[in-house]
C-alpha cells in the first residue's frame, strides 16, 4: 500500500468516524431497561467495514463508541457496556459475505435459549434466523441491511436475557416492536449506505480522498 493510499484510509477513517459521533448525538428510540438510546450512529456504522475496510471499519466504530461514552459517561451503565458489541458484529456482517454472518446468530439463538427465561420467550430468537438467511442474498443492500441490524440485535439479546433475564411476557411483548424498529433500522443503513456511496464516488472521483472497498450491489 502506498503512504498516499495510507494517508487517504487515515483521512477516509476519521472524516467517517467524526461522522459516527455526529449521529451518536442524534437519538432513535431507547434501549428496555437501560438508559441507552438507539441513534442514527445505528443507521451508519454498520456500513463502516464497507466504507473503510473490514478492521479499519471495527476499530472507527470502536473508537465512535469509545469518544462518546467520555463525553456521556454518566449515561454508561452496564446496559451501555454490552451496546459497545452489538455493533462490531453488524460492521463484520454486512462488509462481507462469511461463514461467521451465519455463525453468530445460531450462537446467539443457542445461547439465548440455554437460559431458562429465554427458552420460554424461544420465539423471539427466531427473529436471528433472518441473518442467517439474508447471508445468501448479501448483494441485495437492503437485504444485507436487515441482515446486519438483525446480527446486532441477536448479540445484544443474547448478552440481555443473561444480564437482565426480564420476563417471558416482556421478551413476547416485544417483537411487535422489534419488527417495526429492524425495518426502520434496515432502511435507515440503506438509505445512508447508497447515498453515502454515492458522494463518496464523487469525491473520489474528484481524487481528493479513497475508501477502499466501496460496492453498491
């Protein structure tokens, strides 16, 4: 890799990391039980690893996460700590099509149902099916969005049923509004993903910075 190709990846990472901790402030809807919110960053950085890079796309999404957890860390409880991963799984699934996009979610179904609240509520792990199936449409962008914002969603259950437990009723009350929210979400990492691309190309084009792995399939 040239040093002008590494300059541009370093300029490429922090113009899309300052971007993340612009969303970061722009809230979504509010995690059950935590005083985390879902943002627009939920919108962006799963497209990281696409924009940036596999790695590069982790460590930006890491470092968005980290910058925002000082500047609000009075809002960072134990809810806060297990958001920080979710995300990471949503940037490795959607940069690239691979065996662990299926793997993940069938770790995850396997050990929200070891747990015995979550082996009552078993219907809402069914909901991490829809990763493992979308995977083999991964050029479909909206299709590899929902498969991205579902992979999140099954870490972070997973960790939350272990961490929180809740109740049967809660969990089962809940995928009506999973439903809602995932699309929302798959669409919102669409819509950014195609528009953003779009500009990148533009750039790009004008030769001022490169993003390395840039595919509209």
């Amino acid at each position: 890799m040239s040093l002008l190709m590494k300059k541009n990846q370093v300029i490429s990472i922090f113009l899309f990391t300052l971007l993340g901790l612009i969303a970061l402030q722009i809230p979504f809807t509010r995690l059950l039980g935590s005083s985390v919110k879902f943002t627009a960053f939920d919108f962006i950085a799963p497209t990281a690893g696409a924009f940036v890079g596999t790695f590069p796309g982790v460590i930006s999404v890491l470092i968005m996460q980290f910058v925002n957890y000082l500047l609000h860390g009075s809002q960072f409880d134990i809810g806060g700590i297990i958001r920080l991963f979710p995300t990471l799984f949503a940037v490795l699934y959607f940069a690239k099509r691979r065996p662990t996009n299926i793997l993940i979610p069938v770790l995850a179904i396997i050990a929200f149902n070891l747990n015995p609240i979550g082996r009552s509520a078993w219907q809402y792990s069914m909901f991490w099916l829809i990763p493992i199936a979308a995977n083999f449409f991964h050029k479909n962008l909206f299709l590899k969005s929902l498969g991205a914002t579902f992979t999140a969603h099954a870490v972070g259950g997973a960790l939350w049923v272990w961490t929180f437990g809740l109740t049967k009723e809660i969990w089962l009350g809940l995928i009506p509004v999973v439903i809602v929210e995932r699309l929302a979400m798959a669409s919102g990492i669409t819509l950014f993903y195609f528009v953003f691309s779009k500009a990148i190309k533009f750039v790009t084009n004008k030769k001022y910075f490169h993003f390395p792995n840039i595919s509209t399939s």
